[in-house]
C-alpha cells in the first residue's frame, strides 16, 4: 500500500492528488475531500491521510486530492461552488479508474460536505461517509433526501460543529445509517485522530452497497 502521485484534471485546471491503492483487488474506489482551504486545510490532514490509511486497509482504493488553489492544484478558493465540480471531477477520474466496482464519497469537515452532497447527487456513488459534518454551516438538503447508506462521525467534544447539531441532523436522516460518537474528541480530533481511523474500520470492513 502506497500513495501513487496523480495529476487529475480539474474544470479549473491540473488537480494535485494521491492514490492509495489496498494490498489486493479494490472491493471499492473512494473520494476524500479535505476541510476548508482557507482554514489550511489539504489533502494531507491529519484525519484525512489517516481515514484513507484505514480505508487502504480494509480493500479500498483511496483517492485524496487538493481543492483548487490548495498546494499545486490550479485556480483559486470559489465558497464551496467550485470545489463541489473539482470533488465531482475527481469522482470522474476514479470511476474510470475503477470501473464496476463500488464508488463511495468520504470527507472531513468542509470535505464532508462537499463530498456528502455530490454524493447524494450522482447515481455512481452508492455510500456517504462524513466526518465532523458542518452541519451547522452549510446546505446539507440533498443529504437528507438522500436513501443511501450513510456514515457520520464526530467528536463529543467538537468547539465548531456541537454534537447536538449533528444528532439533530443524524435524526433527519434517511435509513439506513450510523453514528459513532469519538469520546472528548476535538473538531480536529487532536490526540485522537487513530480513532477515527478505528471507526472507519469497524462501520466499514464488512460493508457492501450491494447488501443493503
């Protein structure tokens, strides 16, 4: 399991990514978005280079690429509107990629919402997995009208996103789906960014879009 460095294109130009590839045959290809750009968030956050590490493990393939304007990916920050088509470009280059096997869309914070409401959006894409959704920040409409599996995680103590906000959300929710609840932990999981990795394992390892 390695990062293999890619280039995507991007309505906005060249796209920095990495592709983490399982040790076997990929069981699915996954797109995870990063937090807020203009917060400092890249693709090489800590929960997000963590998440696609335990996601590699337990057989998927791991797209994590940069916003446009974050690191050596062209353009600039566009609120939101921009980096939903740069997420929905990435998931062009992963379903060409990996043809005929499961599509899921995975984020963190900001990244979460983008990758959760493309998600919602496009046929090709079968699971949401969203970690600290800024549910209290952002549209997440299509979500909630959304009948596809749907896993969420987030800190009990996050200072941006309050864990009562994110329970009212889940209770909107369409079946099926699942919350897991990270003890004490902070928006950015800090001290306990492994768990989160922990948490995707144990909702995902056994998953299948197939079975629900």
């Amino acid at each position: 399991m390695a990062d293999h460095i890619r280039e995507i294109q991007g309505p906005a130009g060249p796209l920095e990514a990495l592709v983490e590839k399982p040790a076997g045959d990929p069981r699915a290809a996954v797109v995870f978005a990063h937090p807020l750009p203009i917060r400092g968030g890249t693709m090489h956050t800590k929960v997000v280079f963590q998440g696609t590490k335990a996601l590699a493990r337990i057989g998927c393939a791991v797209l994590r690429f940069n916003f446009r304007g974050v690191g050596r990916s062209a353009g600039e920050w566009d609120e939101g509107r921009g980096e939903l088509d740069d997420y929905r470009a990435a998931v062009d280059f992963m379903a060409s990629q990996y043809p005929g096997i499961e599509v899921w869309a995975a984020g963190f914070s900001f990244g979460s919402y983008v990758a959760l409401t493309v998600g919602a959006e496009d046929d090709r894409i079968c699971a949401l997995i969203g970690i600290a959704p800024p549910v209290n920040r952002y549209d997440f409409a299509a979500v909630k009208r959304s009948t596809r599996p749907k896993f969420i995680i987030h800190g009990e103590g996050d200072e941006l996103i309050p864990i009562k906000a994110v329970r009212e959300f889940y209770a909107q929710l369409a079946d099926p789906k699942e919350l897991v609840e990270i003890d004490r932990a902070n928006h950015l999981f800090e001290g306990q960014v492994s768990e989160v990795g922990d948490a995707l394992e144990d909702l995902l390892a056994d998953f299948s879009c197939r079975t629900q």
